[in-house]
C-alpha cells in the first residue's frame, strides 16, 4: 500500500505539477483510507465499490461534513484513476458514487472596520513589528495565498514601480500595491530585514525570529495573535484576508476579469463566487435597513 502511495505522491508532484499542499493534503486522504481498510482486512488494489461505499459511510459516522466527504471521493477517484492509468489495477472502484455536500457555507470576509482594526495591531517599535505591519499590509494589498506570501523572495518586490511579483501554481501575475503597504514594506527591507536574516545570503522577503524563511505555521501564529489583540469575534485565517479583498475590490467596482488575474484563479467559475458574496452581502444590508424590509 504504501508504495503505491508513494508512487502516486511522485506523480502527483513530478507529472501533475501540484503544489505541496496540494499534493500533502490527497496524500493525506488516501493513508487514511488505507489505514481503514488495513483495518477491513483490504488491500487497495482488491478493493471494490462496496469498500468505497463503506469508508464514506465511516467518515459520515465519525462527523465529518459533506464538504470533507466530496473533497475525498474526488481523491479517492483521482488515486484509482492513476492505479487504472499505470496498470496496477485493471478498473476504477470508484463508480456512481456521490455524497451530499450539503449546504455549502459562503466564505467569510472581514468588514472595511475590521480590515483598518486588524491592521493597526502590529506595533512598529522593532524588527517584529515592522515585520508583522508589511506581511498584513501585503496580504490584504494583493489578495495571495499564505503560500504565495512566505514563498516571496526580495527580488520579487519591485520597490520603484510598487508592484510584487506573486509565483502561484501555474503562473506568475504581478500585483500594484496601495501606498501604505509600499511604506510598510520599504520600512522593513530599508530598516529590518537584513539585521534579522541568519544567513547573508537567504533570499526569503519575510523572516522568522531565527533569521530563515517564514513558514505557513509561523504566519498563521503571527495572524491568531493579531486577531486576538483587535478583540474581532470572527474566526480569521489567511484566507479570510484574500476572500475580504476579493469582494471588497468587486464592491468597489472592480470587473470580474481584472479580480480573476489579480487573485491568480484559471478558471473564472473560482471567482464568480465572489459575486454571490457581495450579492449577499447587499441583500443583508437591504433587509437591515430598508424601512420596509
């Protein structure tokens, strides 16, 4: 099981491209499913429609949603497609099958209010500060993945025409920034970051304490600690700064194309969703207000 595991995580990442935590998280997935069957007495290469029916009735009982379920049979059919495709299994189990995903959840965004109080919490008296102010202020200024922010290196900053230049998984797009995020970031490069690097040479923009590149752990500790110092009761990760700048940006006249090439989406569908956002949002704010409503 497990080489068959390991050869797909190699095809994942050397033939499909796909991103680390791309390829961490359907790896992930597919050991846990052959932790269960391991458990059914199955090997993957024996297992049947019924074997697939079974684990997801398992991961129902065991509380996970139906976006959890639909994520993994999706991988679940991607992992036999490729058994199929290099010939380790003659066909695919994974045959008319479907979950409820159930309701599926709008992402939550951050007010305007919340955005300026989230980002007046980094006290920029040291490194840290001035650090933390530039990370926040970029993020929200492009909308890029957490992924996209720690894998920036200082030549991917274009200091005279303020633009950063954002490596996604597909391709690179290069983002204008506001002026306040163009002075938090010149601050930090001009001022902090290289006292902070632990090696001369390091290309990273954004550092840890220890000198070496931030890591997605590392961010999201820094973010959770800011969240809890502006007191805001909405439960924030990094995404949640990129989906607050999508619909902010459509809320301000923005056109779908435009927010499609500055999110990095492939396919317009991805931000399409945001449109549903915003439309929700001025139906909330229409029934709040409209002395009728």
């Amino acid at each position: 099981m497990l080489d068959l595991i390991h050869a797909y995580e190699n095809y994942l990442t050397k033939v499909k491209k796909a991103s680390a935590n791309t390829t961490a998280s359907y790896t992930r997935d597919i050991r846990q499913y052959a932790d269960w069957l391991r458990s059914v007495k199955v090997e993957i290469v024996d297992a049947q429609q019924v074997n697939i029916e079974g684990y997801l009735s398992y991961l129902k009982r065991s509380g996970r949603s139906g976006a959890t379920l639909s994520r993994t049979l999706a991988g679940l059919r991607n992992f036999y497609a490729y058994l199929v495709s290099s010939g380790f299994v003659e066909k695919t189990p994974v045959v008319n099958i479907q979950v409820d995903r159930g309701e599926k959840k709008l992402p939550q965004v951050l007010t305007g209010r919340e955005i300026e109080l989230l980002l007046a919490q980094p006290v920029c008296v040291d490194a840290k500060g001035f650090r933390d102010k530039a990370m926040l202020e970029l993020l929200y200024a492009t909308g890029m993945r957490v992924t996209e922010l720690i894998d920036l290196d200082l030549d991917d900053y274009n200091q005279d025409l303020g633009l950063i230049k954002c490596h996604g998984t597909k391709k690179t797009r290069a983002i204008p920034l506001y002026p306040t995020a163009v002075r938090a970031l010149n601050a930090y490069i001009r001022d902090y970051r290289d006292a902070m690097l632990a090696d001369p040479e390091e290309s990273a923009l954004f550092v840890n304490i220890s000198g070496s590149r931030m890591s997605r752990q590392g961010f999201w500790k820094i973010l959770k600690h800011y969240q809890d110092t502006a007191h805001i009761e909405k439960e924030i990760t990094p995404h949640t700064l990129r989906h607050s700048f999508a619909v902010h940006l459509l809320e301000n006249g923005a056109d779908l194309g435009s927010l499609q090439e500055l999110m990095g989406h492939s396919d317009i569908s991805s931000t399409q969703l945001y449109t549903q956002m915003v439309n929700q949002r001025l139906k909330s704010v229409y029934s709040k207000c409209h002395p009728k409503a």
